[in-house]
C-alpha cells in the first residue's frame, strides 16, 4: 500500500468508524466502493461522471444512506473492473 492510500484509508477508518449491523443497512457497499474509489485515486466527481450520476450521489452510496439501483450497480461494478458480487460483499 502506497503511503498517499494509506492516508486515505486510515482517514476513512476514522472519520466511518465500524458500525454495528443494525446501524448499516447495506452492509460493506459502501465501504467497498470507497476504498475501491481510493486505489484509483478518483474523486466521487470523477466517478459520478464515468457513470452518469451526480457526486452527492456517489457519496450517499459510499455511506450507506441509499443503495444503487441495479443498473448502477452494474456499471460501478464494471467500471471498477470487478463483479457486483465483488462489490457486495
């Protein structure tokens, strides 16, 4: 892990600290899309454009307050290379 990641990653533990189930409706989605936005150094902008939604978008996924409509899911999926499973889980 390179130390500009690492940065991003620690600063990501700390300001979303482990929440309990209860308290994360979507599970690891968001999490996931977060640090996988982080390895490509992308901004949410950046993201929300490759696949035609907005930023605020990007980050209501990335915290877990909305999931992304199947549709969405697939083309953030592929535009990270990875299967929505990958993703999901």
């Amino acid at each position: 892990m390179d130390g500009k990641l690492g940065l991003y990653f620690l600063t990501f533990l700390i300001i979303n600290p482990i929440q309990d189930m209860d308290d994360n409706m979507y599970g690891s989605l968001g999490g996931n899309l977060r640090i996988q936005r982080f390895k490509k150094n992308l901004t949410q902008e950046e993201v929300a454009k490759a696949i035609g939604t907005s930023h605020s978008m990007i980050g209501r996924y990335e915290r877990n307050k909305t999931r992304p409509r199947r549709g969405t899911l697939q083309k953030l999926a592929d535009f990270y290379g990875l299967s929505i499973n990958d993703l999901e889980n």
